[in-house]
C-alpha cells in the first residue's frame, strides 16, 4: 500500500503532462474546425508540401544518424582502451556542451557559419575560398550531428566497456584476428548500444524544428517546421495535430522494427 | 629438458615498478598436469597470459613446441585458454560458442558437426546445441568453455582457476572430469589455481609460487611431505613449522627436547625449520612423549579431530582419530619419518629466492 502510495506523484504528472495532452493532440488531430470527426488533417501529409518536407526530414536525419554512428564508434572503442582517469576527462569534454543551452550552441554555431561569420573571416585572412553552407542542408545536418554526438557516444561506451575482456581474448585465444574479433564478437555485442544511440539520435533530429529554422534559414521546411508553423503561425492547430499524430506513428512503426530486429530487446526505449 | 613442450626462459615481467615475475625458468612436458599454485599477486596469472599471448614479457622467451613463440598474436598459437569466468559468447548457442575456433580455421560444415556432438558428449552435455550459454549453469557453462576450446585440438589447453566460481561439490566433480579429459585426449594442461587441495588432487607436477618466484616443483607428494621451505610448508595444508636446532645427523632439539630424525648434512648446531603434519603428531601418556603438554582445543572435524596441545611454549595443532578432551596431560611423539627438516631463510629476501631444478 504505502509502496503504491510513491507513485502517486509520478501518475499524477504523467496523466497532467503526458495523458492529457496527448489525447488533446489526438482530439485536435481527427476533428476538424467544428469538432466533427475527420482523416483530413492525417491524410494531409499526402500533399506535395507535407511529404515534401517529411521526405526532407526522413533524408537529413538519417544522414545525420549515420554519420553520428560512424563518429562515435571509434570514438567509444577508444575510450573502453584508455585508463579510468583519461577516459572520464574525455567523456566530460563530450558531456560539457550538453550543460550548456541548445538554443544557444544552435546560435553559435549560426554565427560562425554566417557568410561573414567567424570561419570565413577567418578563411578570407588567409585567402582560402570561403564556405557557404549556411542555410543549406549541410548546415542543418552539422547542426543534427553537433547537438546529437552524445547522445551516440555514450550508449555505445556503456556497452562497449561492459564486454568482458576475457571474451575478447578468447575470441583471439580461438584464432580470430582483431577484425575477425570485431566482427564476430564486439560488434554483435555492441548492437543493443547501437540501437539506443541511433534512437536517441533519429527521433530528436527528425522532429527538430530549431536546427533548421536556425541553420537552414526558412528555405528548408522539414516536418517539425511545418507542424510548428501550424501551432504558431496559421494557428491551424487541427492539422498540426494531424501531421504530429502522423510523425508520431512513423516513429513508432520504427522503433518496432528495430525492436523485432533486436532479439534480446535491449533497446532502451525512450 | 628432454620432450619439453614448452619452456620459459629468463621470463621477467613488471607492471609499472611492480615487479611480478623476476627471471622465471620453468619448462613443461609433453602430456604432463602442471599446477601453478600460489597466493594471489604470486605471478601465476601473468606466467599463463604470457603463455596465452596476452601479455609480453619485457624479458626472456616462451619456447613452444621448439619454436619462439613469444612475440606471436595469440590467435596465431596452436593452444587454447579456458577462462576464469568461462568468457562465452552470450549472443551465440552451445553450437556456435564451440564451432567458433572451427570456422575461423575454415573447416567444413559436416566437420564442425561432428566435433561439436563430440565435445559435448565429452563434456556430458549432449543436447545442448540450441541452447543459449546464460540458460546454463555455472558448472555447464565451464564445461562448455572447456568443449569450446578442446575442439580446436591444442597441444596446450590453459586453465585460469577454471573452478574458482563453482561450488565446493560441483568443484570436487569438475576435478576428477579434468582428470579424466586429460586421459583421453593426451592433451598437456597448465592449471592456475590458489587452491592448494585442488592443486594435490589434480596435478603430475605442482609448480608452488610466491611473489614473482618459484619457490619449489615438484609432484603432490613431494610438495607436501618434502616442503623445501616455511612457505611452502605453510601454504600446503595445516601445519607446525617450529625453528629448531639440528644437533647433528639424524638428530634435532625441537623446544629443547631431542628428536630423532632422517635428515643428514645440515651440519652440527645449525638453526633450521621443522615442518611436522599435524597427522603425523602422536598424542601418546604423558611418560612415553618425547615432549608433555596439555590440550587446550578440541574440534570435531568430521573424519578427525583437531587439537591444539600446548607443550614447551608452542601451539602445536594435531589432527588424529582419537579424542583427547580439553585439559588432558599429554605426551607428543613424531616418527623419525615425519619431520621435515628445512634450511632457515637467512634473510627476507631468500624467503623468495628461485629454486634451480
């Protein structure tokens, strides 16, 4: 009874903050203007303009996911090797930015890319070509990666550092070579990790609104920019509705894959 | 040296300033049971992840089957290593754990699959193939670790205190398997343990260790009757290591009584050690002991009891049949046979010294 009791606050928020505003969203999503029952702001993302920017959106996270994976692996197999204290220093150099607030590394990261922004000062002094990735794909995929890395790299150090060295050396003990070892052993071992890491990566970088309204100007509309535009903008907050119902489903659909995909099902659902 | 599969030589080691094998010399025969025994921080750990090819020695060479193998990878060393915490691969069967080496080496299907029925059935796990390693207890999961790496068919097979996480019973069965696996596949074992009885049961040859040295090598009834020094003494079995006085051949003053012993050539009024067995200790009448005490402990063991009888300022344990009960005057007698007789270590560091077979 009294054990009940301590998750009464718990309940308590999650039917204030996460119940009822989804069933709001859902409400809102399959009714139209008058309160009828209605598909059409589902079905909306059929039109050119939605899966336009949900393809854009689907594109730029995966890249983004991709190249996340493929920085932080190396990364986190460095960091199992080295001793406690060096890797601690290097973890919190990772983890540091994350103190600081996402608007305003997004920010930074805006004015150094401006066409007169700090990297071309610096490249015109020295008279390189400039860059000119502000308010291009580029620029919101660097933003993704930047902002995300983490959220890569520690779900994989965590799996990384609790494989038994001992099953690495009896890897190499039966004669696998390092690569054989790698493959066979500490990659399938990893998968869970991987798994955690690219869910943690995808779903922010595919819902982000702020990334690329900040780095991508307002040329490059991806879903979590239309869905706000709906809610702040138009004020049409039936079909934003309807498109986040939509997203969220897409979502879902992904993480059940992943999760059949995954036998152990050690994915650290989010 | 003859038929010897292995031989260290000059093996020095050092973690940092710590120093962990100091000039170690050891060679291993073919089709021989070989213990490394010692306390922990003795080196026999790092002697087998020398051996094994994950370690380097910073000196000396491991020689392996006539050839320098010590600056070889360890998947390029035709021996295989069982593991202290049986190191399975957690995301493969039974099957594939001890198909593993196989397929790595290229071998064909129908191959593998005889050799992973005859493993298991070596190991008394027919069966098993299909099941994944963490559905398997503690002892199975151990046999499947030795199945695992005897398919490679090594020359060598390195045991890392292979039994230290099972229970005592499960332990005692596991040893006589080990016995037994060893016969029929006339494979040569190198066996890591700091458990001195499973090290006797076990072992052809026992190699005692202690900080970085060998402090003796010999077989299980030499290490224990014969200890070459307290440590040794000490570490196999209980115990009474007292200094005395060896007056002269075949006689020594043990707390001023005058025993007679087997032992020559210690020369006259030397000090020595004296090991005596606590079974070898004879609690007899007070008037035919060589030496009267008084027991002052009396613990019911099971297939003895054990005894402590104060006699001349010395504890002495004693393990015998008989029941003497607290406070009874005793007499001690110890066949001639019995004592061992040991140089002293003239200084802390010879208590360490290497012994030169």
């Amino acid at each position: 009874m009294n054990k009940k009791m301590l998750s009464a606050p718990f309940l308590f928020w999650s039917a204030l903050f996460i119940i009822i505003p989804l069933c709001m969203v859902f409400y809102y999503g399959l009714t139209d203007k008058n309160g009828a029952f209605t598909l059409e702001n589902v079905m909306a993302i059929a039109t050119p303009e939605h899966s336009k920017a949900l393809w854009e959106a689907l594109k730029l996270s995966v890249i983004s996911t991709i190249i996340c994976l493929l920085l932080a692996y190396p990364l986190a197999m460095i960091l199992c090797n080295l001793n406690v204290n060096q890797n601690s220093f290097i973890i919190m150099i990772f983890v540091l930015p994350m103190w600081m607030n996402f608007l305003l590394r997004t920010l930074a990261w805006q004015t150094l890319l401006e066409k007169t922004g700090v990297i071309n000062s610096v490249l015109g002094f020295f008279h390189l070509p400039t860059l000119n990735i502000i308010n291009t794909p580029s620029a919101i995929v660097l933003g993704m990666v930047y902002n995300f890395l983490p959220f890569m790299v520690l779900p994989l150090y965590n799996v990384l550092v609790k494989i038994d060295r001992n099953v690495i050396n009896a890897a190499r003990d039966l004669g696998a070579n390092e690569l054989q070892t790698f493959m066979k052993i500490i990659f399938p071992l990893s998968l869970p990790g991987m798994f955690s890491g690219i869910t943690m990566v995808f779903v922010p970088a595919l819902t982000t609104f702020v990334i690329s309204k900040m780095l991508g100007g307002s040329k490059i509309l991806l879903i979590g920019n239309i869905i706000e535009q709906e809610f702040t903008q138009t004020g049409n907050w039936n079909l934003g509705s309807g498109l986040s119902i939509v997203l969220m489903l897409f979502i879902i659909f992904n993480m059940v894959i992943s999760t059949v995909t995954d036998k152990d099902g050690e994915v650290n659902a989010l | 040296m003859k038929n010897a599969l292995v031989n260290l030589v000059n093996i020095t080691k050092s973690f940092g300033d710590q120093m962990i094998l100091d000039d170690l010399n050891l060679y291993i025969r073919e089709n021989e049971f070989l213990t490394l025994l010692g306390p922990s921080g003795c080196g026999k750990t790092t002697t087998l992840r020398i051996l094994g090819g994950f370690e380097t020695p910073d000196k000396g060479q491991v020689i392996f089957d006539g050839k320098d193998i010590t600056n070889l990878p360890p998947n390029k060393r035709n021996l295989n290593t069982v593991f202290q915490k049986y190191a399975l691969f957690t995301h493969m069967t039974i099957a594939e754990n001890i198909a593993f080496g196989l397929k790595i080496k290229n071998k064909s299907k129908t191959y593998i699959d005889d050799k992973i029925k005859y493993a298991l059935k070596l190991v008394n796990l027919d069966g098993y193939e299909n099941r994944m390693p963490d559905s398997l207890s503690g002892g199975q999961q151990q046999r499947i670790a030795i199945a695992r790496a005897i398919v490679n068919e090594p020359k060598l097979l390195l045991l890392d205190e292979p039994l230290g996480a099972l229970d005592l019973k499960l332990r005692q069965d596991m040893q006589y398997e080990l016995i037994r696996l060893k016969n029929e596949l006339g494979i040569t074992f190198i066996y890591v343990t700091h458990d001195q009885e499973e090290a006797l049961t076990m072992s052809d040859t026992i190699v005692v260790m202690n900080q970085g040295y060998i402090q003796q090598i010999g077989t299980p009834e030499n290490i224990y009757n014969e200890p070459e020094n307290a440590f040794v003494a000490d570490f196999i079995g209980d115990s009474n290591i007292i200094g005395a006085t060896m007056i002269q051949d075949r006689l020594v003053e043990i707390l001023g009584a005058r025993f007679a012993c087997v032992d020559e050539g210690f020369g006259t009024n030397k000090p020595v050690d004296v090991v005596i067995r606590p079974e070898d200790v004879e609690l007899v009448a007070p008037e035919e002991g060589t030496i009267q005490g008084t027991v002052t402990h009396l613990i019911f063991k099971g297939v003895h009891y054990e005894m402590e009888v104060e006699a001349n300022g010395y504890e002495w344990l004693v393990q015998s049949t008989r029941m003497c009960p607290v406070g009874t005057h005793v007499g001690i007698k110890v066949d001639p046979f019995n004592i061992q007789i040991m140089n002293k270590p003239e200084s802390e560091d010879e208590e360490a010294v290497g012994v030169n077979e």
